[in-house]
C-alpha cells in the first residue's frame, strides 16, 4: 500500500502521477464499522472497475483546524494506526490531505476537480453525511454534478448500533464512559492503545484516548507474548496499578499494547489483588 502526505505544493506532481482509482472519502478517526461499510464498498466497486481502491482522508480534524486549535479533539488512533487499518481493509494508496484553512475555504467544485478528477478517481464512495467544500457545502449526491458528470458515486446508507448512528463521536463517548461492550461492538474490535510505563506509571502515546476511571480487564502485548490483566486508573492520581506484580518488572519501561475488554469496577477505591 502506497501512503501520500498531499499538499498545496506537491499536488501537481502527484496528479501527473495518478491512476485510474474508485476513492473512500472522510475523517475516519477510529476505524469503526460504518467506516469499513465506506471503504468495503469502494474496494467491491474497484474490483469490479478493475482499479485501485483509495483512501482519501484529512489531517489534522477538520474541527481543530477551523477552530485554530480551540477545539481539541480526543482522538481514538493515530494517523499511524489510521493508516494500518486501511493497509488491513485492501486498500492500494491512502491519501492524507493537509487540512488547512486555505484547504477548507475551497470552494466544492474545486475540490472535486482538483483532488478527485485530476488524482485519477472515476467513482467516489461516501457515507450518507460525508461533506466537502467551503462551510461543507457539498455531499456525496453533489459529487457527480461538480465533476462535470465524470464521476460517478456511491452514497452508503447509515450503519447503526442499537438504533442509533456509529460514529467518532459515540465511540469517543464510550471510551469516556468506560462502556466496553458496546465500545468493542461499535468498532468491530477491541480497542487497542499504545503506552509506555514507567515505574507504575502510564504514559498513553499521543492521539489515543484514556478510558473513564475504573478498574478494566485488559490484555497487554509485549512483542508476540501477550498477558491478561487488570489496569486501575484514576485520573487524578495518574498512576497505574496492574493485577500482575511480575508484569510489571516485565513491562517497565517498555512501550505495550493495550486491548481493553471490560469494565470490571468503576470504584476508584477496588482493591487489587496482586499475585
Ligand atoms: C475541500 C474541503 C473543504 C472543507 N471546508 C470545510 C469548511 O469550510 N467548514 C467545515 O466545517 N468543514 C469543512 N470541510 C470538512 C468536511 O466538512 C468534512 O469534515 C471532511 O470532509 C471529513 O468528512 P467526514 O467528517 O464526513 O469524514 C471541508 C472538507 C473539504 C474536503
Ligand atoms: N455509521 C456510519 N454509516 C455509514 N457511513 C458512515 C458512518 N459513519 C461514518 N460514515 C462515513 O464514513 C466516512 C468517514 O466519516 P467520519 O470520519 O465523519 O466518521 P464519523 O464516525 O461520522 O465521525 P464524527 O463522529 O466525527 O462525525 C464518511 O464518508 C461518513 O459519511
């Protein structure tokens, strides 16, 4: 899989390099399962074409650009795991568009010229919400007109969990919640971050959230060995306190994986047993 950082300056250049492509297009913080509908269908469509499939995503979040920074988002994953998921899901080339403010004040035909016809795209897929443009004014329906009716486009209908819309947002939510269940349903997976640790202390990496405070089951990769665990967190305290006494000494100052399971407690008092 090929991964282009585009921006203003390099455009061109990678619009002369372009091959024929059905594209994916959104945010797509997390990789849930309304997200894997966008880009399983645009695969399914390539395939058909005969072309590649892409990703076109954005970075940083819209939100946080218009805000110039006010708005802080809690991201679920990396644009490094972002970009694993999409190698996982087939994908041929991902594109990581800067997210400017130049960028966002482009009116939607623009856009679709420049970034859609001229990188090669023939079929555009989308959700049902998806926007572009200046104050996002454009959708998916709008993509065949602002193409000069070049390109033709997929509109994925709304994937639900428990009668309402997956999305960052709700997924974001539960992960505040320490909801777990429905967390790992949402996503299609367990939610897996990255920390190091040092002497009982969690450092998360950046762009990944900390679950709500509690006590969860989590299993913790150290290279291929994983062990299952328990992991105490109480934000004010910032420390970290695992089931496994030995764990620990095996994982001091080393940089883990984490898949939260479960909320076992939500009490900050629970006492741990360590063995
Ligand atoms: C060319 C372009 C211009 C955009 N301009 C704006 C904007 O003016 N205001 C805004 O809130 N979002 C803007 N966006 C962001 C989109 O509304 C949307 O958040 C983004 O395309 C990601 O889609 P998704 O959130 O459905 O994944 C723009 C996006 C594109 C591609
Ligand atoms: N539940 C869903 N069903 C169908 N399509 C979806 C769903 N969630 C997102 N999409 C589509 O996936 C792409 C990426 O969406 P986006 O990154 O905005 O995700 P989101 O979960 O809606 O995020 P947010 O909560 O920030 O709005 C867009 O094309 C969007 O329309």
């Amino acid at each position: 899989m090929e991964v282009i950082f585009i921006n203003e300056s390099n455009l061109g250049y990678w619009q002369d390099q372009a091959e024929e492509n059905v594209v994916a297009l959104g945010f797509f913080d997390g990789v849930h399962k309304g997200h894997m509908k966008v880009i399983g269908t645009a695969r399914e469509i390539a395939e058909e074409k005969g072309v590649s499939t892409n990703v076109m995503t954005f970075f940083p979040h819209p939100k946080e650009v218009l805000s110039d920074g006010r708005n802080k988002v809690d991201y679920l994953i990396p644009l490094e795991e972002k970009i694993n998921a999409f190698e996982g899901l087939g994908v041929d080339t991902v594109y990581i568009i800067d997210f400017t403010r130049t960028f966002a004040s482009m009116p939607p035909e623009e856009y679709v010229q420049e970034y859609l016809l001229k990188l090669g795209t023939l079929h555009a897929v989308a959700g049902y919400d998806f926007s572009y443009g200046f104050k996002g004014a454009g959708s998916i329906d709008t993509i065949f007109n602002d193409s000069g009716e070049e390109i033709t486009a997929t509109k994925v209908e709304k994937v639900e969990y428990q009668g309402e819309k997956i999305s960052s947002t709700k997924i974001r939510e539960a992960v505040a919640q320490g909801r777990m269940d429905e967390l790992t349903e949402m996503l299609g997976r367990e939610y897996r971050t990255r920390a190091s640790i040092e002497d009982g202390y969690m450092d998360l990496e950046d762009y990944y959230m900390l679950p709500g405070d509690g006590v969860y089951e989590v299993s913790i990769s150290l290279g291929d060995v994983e062990y299952d665990s328990q992991i105490y967190i109480d934000k004010g305290d910032q420390k970290l306190y695992f089931t496994h006494r030995c764990l620990m000494k095996k994982i001091n100052h080393r940089s883990i994986s984490i898949d939260w399971k479960d909320k076992v407690s939500s009490s900050t008092k629970y006492q741990l047993v360590a063995n």
